[in-house]
C-alpha cells in the first residue's frame, strides 16, 4: 500500500474514533435540561455501588415489610460535585438578620415546574433543589452549578415527583425520596457522582407522603405514611435490610411529618393528629414515645422540624383555630409554645436554627399570599415580607456556612419556581 494511502486511512479512523467519543460524552450529560430544552435520561446498569448502600441498592432489593423492590440506575451528570448539609450550620460571619438584602432568583423558569421544593445548602454554600413538575408529572432535581442553574429529570416515568424530600450526604451528593403519583410507591434516589441509582421500596404499602434524614454513615430513615391503613410508619435498614415499623395512627389530615434525626442519633418525627392536636413521637429503646405538644383539633397543621446544635427539637407549625404561625420547643423536661405571626399565616412552614441559637423559619401569609420569614434572634422575633404577589404556598428553608437564610418556594403567580437568598446589606 503506498504511504499516502495508509495516511489517508489511518486519518479516516482517527476521525471515526474521535465521533464515536463525541457521541459517549452526550450520551453522558444527556440528562441534563435547560429551561428552553426537553427532557432526556439515558437508562443503564450500574458499574459500581456506593459504598454505604453496597449491600442496599442491588438489581434485586429485599423488603422486610413484605414486597419485592425494584432497582435501576439512571446516569446524569449535574454540573460539579457538590459538598455536607446539616439543618445546623456553623456561623462563620455575622449573619444580622436586621441587615438582609434578599436576592430573588429563577432557578427553572419553566411552566409547572416547583411544587412542594426540598432544599439544601452544600459546604460551597450552593443550594440543591427537589421539586415536583407538575404539567409533566416528574421528579426534577436542581442545582446552582460552575455555569450556573442547572435541571434535570431525575426520575422521568410520568406520574413521578409527588413530595420530595432531599438531603445531601457527607460527600454533598443528594439523596432524595419521593412518591409515585398512579401506582403510590416509595422510590428512593442517590447521586453516586456519576449516576443516578433508582430504587422502589416497600412495594406493598400504598405511600401518602414520605420524609427522609440522613444518619452520620449517610444511611436513610424514612418517615412514611401508608395511606390504606392511615398509619405513620418509619422505615430503617437493620443488617442491610429496609424494615418498616409503626409510629401511630393517624387521619389523612396527618400527612405532613417531618422526620429529624437527634445528634445522638435518635429518630423523632413531628405529626398533626386531628383528635388530639400537634404530637411529637420519639424511638427510646426500641419503643415510640408520643406527647401531645399542642393540644387542639385545628392546631399543629403543616409541621416542620429541627434539631437544635444542644439537641432540642424545635418544631412550626399552623394553628388554624387562631390563624397563626406557632414555634414549639422542647427544653428543661418540657414543651414551651410560643405565637410568632398572626393574621391567617403559618401554612407550608419550614424551620432550621443556627449556632447562635437564632432559629429561622419560612411560611405562608394566606391573607396577602406572600411569602414571609421569622427570625428570632436578639430575644424576639423579627417578621418581614420577602416576596409578594401570590407566592409561598410551598416552602422550604436552609442556611448556608454563614448563617444566612436560603428558601426555595413556589409562585402560583407565575406558575414556577422561584429561589431567594439572603445577604449583608452594602
């Protein structure tokens, strides 16, 4: 063969290979979405498993409470590897509340897109968001990246997405539960730094809502409500399988229970019971221990928990019977109750407490739909407006390393999802 022909082939098939890792590379970062473009998730099988969950995430998963348990991997590539949240973050700068300028921002303009948001704040003080997207029925997961917000479909099967709740890792990956709309499962997603990994969990019970933490080997527990038997149930894995047991009966009117893990590792969970009022139920020994917070058939509605850096559960929460935001705190042996606003606010609340003890909630004015926070800090609680014009109905609250107040939220207004952070004023 004469040397210019060979040249000529040897150019030919450096070309074809440098195509073909073209195409692997969009294939790779596939999922990614912008606010302009369409939904695509590539589908494979995963190369490895993470290390916590090796025994956990499988082709096959074991379910204690009777069904079987599905598992696939779904490979995305968000934009930078992100690091740990915690609802305590040390204060590294004097984050004045009386000083705030809060900067409004689109993390995903679209239509549909931001109902019932999760937030958290990574070590880079760069937020992560799970939402719903309500015109397509899908989960998606998003996230301030090098270039900027990013989105992407998490889990694209239609009916998907209904209650997220994302936490991040030691490693700031995000872990997220939610729940299907059509069939009512549990599914269970983790972000290995390279891939989605997907799983359904306790198959057999038809799931109202679920609420996730994180223990400090980055393990879930799950807070769940069957919605066929009315019953609050948390879910933990014990020797590498996921066992559900009871917490209490309650009305659907119950729905909402967030679950907080104490610093010594407690699980404890905050709930509405319509016959008895605002409940707070703790594992000691292998048994849970209940207490009514707040008595009353109308109060204790849309609760939010927190664990406090001395270990003190803080809960917010609506009374609807007086029409106010309310703060519930458990110190020296005893609950102690408190009004923050009134006026018909309170709803959708979510609440963190720094290491200055100043604790920060977000929530909903009904009355002016606005979005409204409350922090108490000098002794007394400070209110202000920080969003107006039909906004706040779903919130969710986390602070940065510098203490400053970060919340995801949802404008019915505009139909989207809407992000404000706050800042020192110049």
């Amino acid at each position: 063969m004469k040397p210019k022909i060979q040249y000529i082939i040897f150019g030919i098939a450096a070309l074809v290979l440098a195509i073909m890792g073209v195409v692997i590379l969009v294939i790779a970062i596939g999922g990614a979405r912008s606010a302009q473009s369409g939904f695509n998730v590539e589908t494979a099988v995963a190369q490895e498993l993470p290390r916590r969950l090796e025994t956990i995430v499988a082709q096959q998963l074991t379910d204690a409470v009777g069904g079987g348990a599905a598992s696939n991997t779904i490979p995305a590539q968000p934009s930078g590897q992100n690091p740990p949240q915690s609802s305590v973050t040390p204060t590294k700068e004097d984050a004045d509340p009386s000083s705030f300028v809060w900067n409004v921002e689109y993390p995903d303009p679209e239509t549909g897109v931001g109902r019932q948001p999760s937030l958290a704040i990574d070590q880079n003080n760069r937020p992560h968001i799970a939402h719903f997207y309500q015109d397509g029925a899908k989960l998606l997961y998003t996230h301030l990246g090098d270039n900027g917000w990013e989105t992407i479909v998490v889990d694209q099967s239609n009916g998907n997405g209904l209650h997220p709740s994302l936490k991040l890792d030691s490693t700031d990956k995000p872990q997220i539960t939610h729940t299907v709309m059509d069939t009512r499962v549990m599914m269970y997603l983790r972000w290995t730094g390279t891939i989605w990994q997907q799983a359904a969990w306790l198959t057999n019970i038809k799931v109202g809502d679920t609420s996730l933490a994180l223990d400090n080997t980055d393990l879930p527990h799950i807070a769940v409500y069957d919605s066929e038997k009315s019953t609050l149930l948390y879910a933990a894995f014990n020797q590498g399988i996921l066992t559900a047991t009871p917490i209490a009966s309650i009305g659907p009117e119950g729905v909402y229970f967030p679950l907080a893990l104490k610093i010594t590792g407690e699980p404890c969970v905050a709930y509405f019971d319509v016959t008895a009022g605002l409940k707070f139920a703790e594992l000691k020994n292998g048994n849970w221990e209940t207490t009514v917070v707040d008595p009353g058939q109308s109060v204790g509605l849309y609760p939010a928990l927190t664990i406090d850096p001395w270990n003190n559960p803080h809960i917010s929460y609506f009374d609807q019977t007086q029409g106010v935001l309310k703060h519930a705190v458990f110190k020296d042996g005893t609950w102690k109750t408190e009004v923050v606003d009134s006026g018909n606010v309170g709803k959708s609340s979510s609440i963190v407490v720094d290491t200055k003890t100043r604790i920060h909630i977000s929530y909903y004015d009904e009355t002016n739909r606005s979005l409204k926070y409350a922090v108490f800090a000098n002794n007394k609680w400070q209110v202000s407006v920080v969003d107006i014009n039909k906004v706040g109905s779903d919130t969710s609250i986390a602070l940065d390393k510098n203490g400053f107040p970060h919340i995801a939220y949802y404008s019915k207004a505009e139909q989207t999802l809407k992000y404000v952070s706050a800042s020192k004023a110049p």
